[in-house]
C-alpha cells in the first residue's frame, strides 16, 4: 500500500506546485470559500510589513492571528510554498495513518 501513497503524495504536490506557479493562484486566493479573513495570506503578508515597520498589527482590524504566529510566519514567509506543500503532505500522511488505523480495529 505504500506504492499507491508514494504516487499520491507525488501526483498531489506536483498540483499544489503548478497551482502556486500558475495565474489560478490569484483567482483562488481572492475566493470566499477558501479565504477568510483568519487564513488570508495577504493579511499575513500585511501584518508582518506593519510589524516591520513598527506598528502594531493588533491596532487595527488587520491581522487576527496569534502573536506568536507572527513572529512565526516572519521566518516562513520566504518559504511559504514549500511550508505549505510540506504542511499537506504531512497532513495527508496523518489522515492516511489515521485512516488505516481505524480501518483496521473495526
């Protein structure tokens, strides 16, 4: 079964890329069922430029993460595609695990 895992993980990081990579990136990130105003890249993106410059992005109605999460996302930001590609592979390798274990006991 790891065969079938492996090429899924492949075939699933290799669409995540051309998304990233092509103009569909834009359309969806401007989508209502994927953005909300919690996981909005461009709020991140915001709130770190304020950070940077000495204000406070708690101050207005801007960014709603953690402050830790900020600080976070300040070392990440440059590599948020493959933080991102790797957070779904993990994630997919969880579930899968999750999945096959519960499979298992019933």
């Amino acid at each position: 079964m790891a065969a079938p895992l492996t090429l899924l993980l492949i075939v699933g990081t290799s669409i995540r890329l051309f998304l990233f990579r092509s103009s569909l990136a834009d359309v969806i990130a401007e989508r209502v069922e994927v953005v909300s105003p919690l996981t909005a890249w461009k709020r991140v993106i915001e709130g770190l430029a304020l950070l940077d410059l000495g204000v406070s992005p708690y101050s207005g109605d801007v960014f709603h993460e953690t402050p830790l999460i900020i600080y976070l996302f300040h070392f990440v930001v440059d590599y948020a595609e493959i933080t991102f590609m790797l957070a779904d592979v993990i994630t997919a390798v969880a579930l899968y695990w999750q999945s096959r274990i519960i499979t298992h006991k019933c």
